[in-house]
C-alpha cells in the first residue's frame, strides 16, 4: 500500500532538492575539470608559445654562411706574393628548380603507372629520378656549348640536394677563360645555370719563397663572429680555406676574411622565399707585408739551382729577413685548389716539404771558428797576436791524429787573422785545447749565449728546437753516459762533431757579430720604422774584434773564399767579412758553408749559405760552392742600395 506524500509548501521541496549532498559533488567535480582546462590552456598560451616560435623558426628559417676573401700577402715592396683570384665553375641552383622537379615528377609517375607497370618505385626514388632528369638536361647544355663530356654524380647530386640544398650545385669546377666567355653569352640572366665565382689562392711569383709563404687548404667554411643572429638555426656554409703552413698558418687568423652570409625562410620542402630576413657582406682579412725582397729572393734561389740547401738574407739592424731560401721547392700554384696525389708524392720524394733554412740541421764546419775565436779570446786563452800553433797539416790530440784538411798542405805559423783567412784547423784544434784547459764548458757556454742552442723564434711553424751546442753533461746523457774526451773538443772547435746548426741560427749569428752582440732577433715582418735591435755586448776589446773581422775580410781576398776577388765575382766598393766552411758527416754528404756581412765598414746585410753535397763522401768545398752564391746576393743588394737595379716583376712558374 503505497504511502501518501506529504503534502508541503512548493518553496520547501525545491530547497531541499537543491541542497543535495550529490548534485553538489558533480558542480564542484565540473568546475575542478573547467579550471583545469583554463590552466592548461594559459600554460599553452603563456609559457609554451615562445618554443612553439622556436620550433618554427628553426623549421622554417636557414642560414648561409660566406666566409670573407683571405688577406693578401706582399713583399717589402708592395709586391704581390699570395692573393686571390676568381675560380670560375659552371652551378646549379637547384633551389629555383622545384617546379621543375615536381612537372618531371608528374611525368615520371605517369608513364609508370600507363605502362601498368607491377613494380612501381616509391615516391622517393622516384623524386631521385626526376632530379637527375633535370639536372642532366642542363649539364647536356652546358657541355653541348663548351664542347665538353662532363658526366653527373647522381650520389652527390642527391647528397647535395638532401644537406645543402640552399647552396650551388656545381655542374663543372675548373672553368678555362675561353669557356667562360662562350657560355657567358648563352645563359639567360634567369637561368638557374650561373657561371660561379669562387674565390681561391693565387700565388703570382709559383715556387718563389714556397716554404715561407705557405699554402692553404679547402674547409667547410669559416665560423660567424659571435653578433651574428641565426646560431640556432640550420646552417649551410660555403667552402673558406685556412692556412696549412708557412706564413698562411701563422698569420691564418690575421689573413682570415670576416664571414658573411644570410638568413632565408624557407618552404616546407626546403626551398628558398626571397627576400632573406638578414644579410651581410663578407668582409677581406687584414693583408700582412712581409719583409722578404723579391729581387734577393729570386737570385738566392735562380743560384741554388736544383741543389739541396738554403740561403739566408738579413738586415743587420732590424732582423727583417730580407732572403729565406730553401730548395728543392715546389709550386705553390700546384695547391690550388688542392694538391693532387701525384703533385704531393712527388714534393715527398724530392725532399722538398723540408724549410732546411729553418728545420735543416747540418755541423756548421768552419763557419764555427769565429765562435771559438770569440771563446777563446774572451776567456784569455789567446790573444790575437799568439802564434799558438805551428800547423804541419796534422796532429796528434788525445792518442788520435787530427789533419788539417784544407787542400793546400801546411801553414806554419799563424795568427788568429791569418788563421781565420786560411781557415787553419790545426791553429784552431789548439784554440779549443787551451780554452778546455780553462772550463771544458766554455765553448758550449759562448754558443749558447749566441742563443744557437735555442729556436729563433722566427714568425714560421716547425722551427726545429733539435740544434746541439754539446758538452760533457749533454753527451753524458744522449750518449749513453759516455763521457768526454778531449778530441770532442777538438771536433767541437772547427764546428764539427755533435755540433748541429740551422742555416738561420748561423745567418742570425753573423749578424750578431756584425752587430757587435750576441744576439739577432730575426723576423718575417716588415716595418719601415723598424729600430735598431740592441742585445748583450760580445765583450770584445777593439784589437780583439779587428783580428777577427780582418781575418773574415782576408778570407774573401787572400783565404779560402778569394774566388770573390776574381772578375766574375767581385763587387767593386763592397767590402766583404766572411767564413767558409765544409762540414763533413761521415757516410753523408759534406755541406758547403759560407757566412758573411756586407759593407765591412757599416754592416747592414748578413748572408748565410748552406748547400748539401752530391755525393757522399765527396769534399764539397764553402768556399768554391757556396761563396758564389752569397756573392750574387750581395751583388743585387749593393746594385738596389745605388738604384741600379731593375725590380723583377714575374718570374714565372
């Protein structure tokens, strides 16, 4: 029996329905989910909107790099030893082509699909082939026009258009000027075929000073500065070059051009929208004048030949090296613009990749006399006047016989000028002897406060540090702790034994005594306002220094290099001081030496020569071999310093 509901006042149910404990949970469950939503919704609008941006710039935005020209490099004369020049190419730019590879697309789907054909290739290889299709109807063009037979690489074809699609596709790289100017006339100022202008390495003057100068090498294109906008983004960049030696590398940083470059949008297949959103100029690096003169330069070497050697030419003053010369050489233009595996097995078996001017290390025979003279004067061993030795062309020093190797037999009685003149070793055998009875370390300590234990520190890479000024503690450690014996000091004496020199140590040396000190800072750099360098005294009383410049200046009149007094070498008005030397290797070839400083009476150019033997075994004479060469240096100079001189402009390769 159902029960009757109480009757009650309309206002009174309505209340107490609305008050419903579960009705109440369901408000505030929607209204927990609504606010929820609302969180969420200004999170995506608030906080995640900025990486929404990124991520949109970042696919729809490219940027392309240019790096700048490299600086050029001149001589001290302004003339031009490393610039740069255009390298023409025949590109494609496979961007402006996406209509095209799309029609050819259509084409290729097409005839794939009339044929019924069971083994339809996928959308991919398909656009593979539409692109090759294009792209060899414009290399047909270019080579029916240059009458060429150039072939297409569809594997980087499709690398290209997969990583570096923003930048030109080259169809042909090597461009001959006459080829250039046929299709030049024929392409439209529209046509995605353009004849493409890289900037690569010219070296004018091709082999002259090659181990100085340096060469470059191709790289994927040089960083942007740190202002420049677009570091998120995917960036292409166009091919730069960097230094690989010589001045290149050195100054790589200074000679390296600014990058420029551009940001584009791009479309979703990654084409580029014109106009870029950014773009800059790149700008050339900082040029570098060197102090070389190409005048002495191209005698020094014409001089050398194709013997192996080096010449070296400073001025007296500054250390500005006015020659650095190293042979056998190799043509810098054969890098450019990369060196082929021929080209460089070849510089590999000649021996020519070796600076001997700064990374060749020969005994310095002879030429090491002045520095014992200096010893053994300096430390009161001698005086300038002692008759110290009458030399029978051999002695016997510590139970061995030591000869007198000038080819001339004996010279009696001599002083140190004479000595110097004739180049005596017995005189100088005596010389060592008497300065070891005083300090076995004392000629090993002259040497090295001459610095010829020490790299230079000439602005080149790959100075050798592996010069030796030996003594009893450096042979007791490299020599299997052998010690020391008085016929190793004798050997030392005349510049032979474990002596071991560059060719620009001694250049710096000669300067050095030129100068009157013990030390000459050599440099690549040249500034006209350069001062005179100042270093330690040699310490040498004026009668002292007289007995030794004499016997150089004897030397090149009277001595072992008077063939610089016969006609063909002779400088009339230049007074010479210099030194021979043949320093001998056993089972090696001689090397002929020869150091000198130019006019007597005001130094200002010091020259140092060293040239390797043919043959091993063979005497190989500084004084008939390398003198002559020194002398035509010295020649050239004298004829610049009186304006006689016709500058060469182009030697040619």
């Amino acid at each position: 029996m159902a029960h009757p509901t109480p009757d009650l006042p309309p206002g009174q149910l309505e209340s107490r329905q609305g008050h419903d404990p579960h009705v109440r949970f369901f408000y505030f469950l929607v209204a927990g989910l609504l606010l929820l939503l609302g969180a969420g919704l200004a999170y995506q609008q608030l906080f995640n909107s900025s990486l929404r941006q990124d991520q949109e710039v970042f696919q729809s935005q490219r940027r392309i790099l240019v790096p700048g020209p490299r600086g050029n490099i001149f001589d001290r004369e302004g003339r031009l030893l490393a610039g740069n020049r255009p390298r023409f190419a025949v590109s494609l730019s496979l961007d402006d082509l996406h209509a095209e590879f799309h029609r050819e697309y259509i084409l290729i789907r097409n005839a794939y699909r009339a044929n019924d054909d069971k083994n339809l290739p996928s959308a991919d290889d398909m656009a593979q082939i539409a692109r090759a299709t294009v792209v060899q109807r414009y290399l047909d063009f270019v080579n029916q026009a240059l009458g060429r037979q150039a072939t297409l690489d569809r594997k980087a074809l499709d690398l290209h258009f997969r990583q570096r699609l923003l930048l030109p596709y080259m169809l042909i790289e090597d461009l001959q000027a006459d080829e250039y100017a046929r299709l030049i006339e024929q392409l439209p100022v529209t046509s995605p075929l353009q004849v493409y202008a890289a900037s690569v390495r010219d070296y004018p003057f091709h082999s002259l000073a090659a181990h100085t100068i340096g060469y470059v090498s191709a790289n994927e294109g040089a960083s942007p500065d740190a202002d420049f906008p677009g570091q998120h983004l995917t960036t292409l960049k166009m091919k730069g070059s960097y230094g690989r030696d010589g001045l290149e590398k050195q100054f790589d940083a200074r000679l390296q051009g600014e990058t420029g470059g551009a940001i584009y949008r791009v479309s979703p297949a990654g084409y580029r929208l014109q106009p870029p959103l950014e773009k800059r100029t790149p700008v050339p690096g900082h040029d570098l004048t060197t102090s070389l003169d190409v005048d002495l330069q191209l005698t020094a070497e014409n001089e050398l030949e194709d013997r192996m050697g080096a010449v070296i030419a400073l001025d007296i003053h500054t250390g500005e090296v006015l020659v650095l010369a190293s042979k056998p050489g190799y043509n810098l233009q054969d890098f450019v613009p990369h060196l082929s595996q021929a080209e460089a097995a070849d510089i590999y078996d000649r021996g020519a990749y070796l600076n001997r001017a700064v990374s060749g290390l020969y005994p310095p025979g002879s030429t090491f006399k002045i520095l014992t003279s200096i010893a053994a004067l300096r430390s009161g061993a001698l005086t300038p006047d002692d008759l110290i030795a009458d030399c029978q062309g051999k002695v016997v020093i510590g139970g061995h016989t030591f000869t007198c190797d000038n080819g001339e037999g004996h010279h009696g009685e001599l002083s140190l000028r004479a000595a110097i003149a004739q180049s005596c070793d017995i005189y100088f055998y005596e010389a060592g002897l008497r300065t070891n009875k005083i300090n076995p370390e004392v000629l090993a300590a002259e040497g090295r406060r001459f610095h010829l234990d020490r790299p230079t520190g000439i602005e080149l890479p790959g100075e050798t540090s592996h010069m030796i000024i030996p003594d009893p503690a450096w042979k007791k450690r490299e020599q299997n702790n052998e010690g020391w014996f008085v016929g190793d000091t004798a050997n030392m004496a005349i510049g032979q034994g474990f002596v071991r020199l560059t060719p620009l140590g001694m250049a710096c040396f000669v300067a050095s005594v030129a100068r009157g000190e013990v030390y000459t800072q050599p440099t690549l750099l040249h500034d006209p306002n350069a001062p005179t360098q100042h270093h330690e005294s040699i310490g040498l009383t004026i009668d002292q220094r007289t007995a030794i410049v004499g016997g150089m200046e004897d030397c090149t009149l009277t001595g072992t290099a008077k063939i610089l007094a016969t006609p063909a070498f002779q400088i009339p008005g230049l007074r010479i001081a210099g030194k021979t030397g043949t320093a001998q290797i056993p089972g090696k070839k001689d090397v002929a030496w020869f150091i000198c400083f130019a006019p007597l009476e005001d130094p200002q150019i010091a020259v140092a020569v060293a040239i390797e033997g043919d043959v091993p075994g063979e005497s190989y004479g500084g004084g008939m071999n390398a003198s002559p060469v020194a002398a035509k240096v010295l020649r050239v100079w004298k004829a610049k310093q009186s304006h006689d001189w016709h500058s060469v402009t182009f030697p040619g390769p």
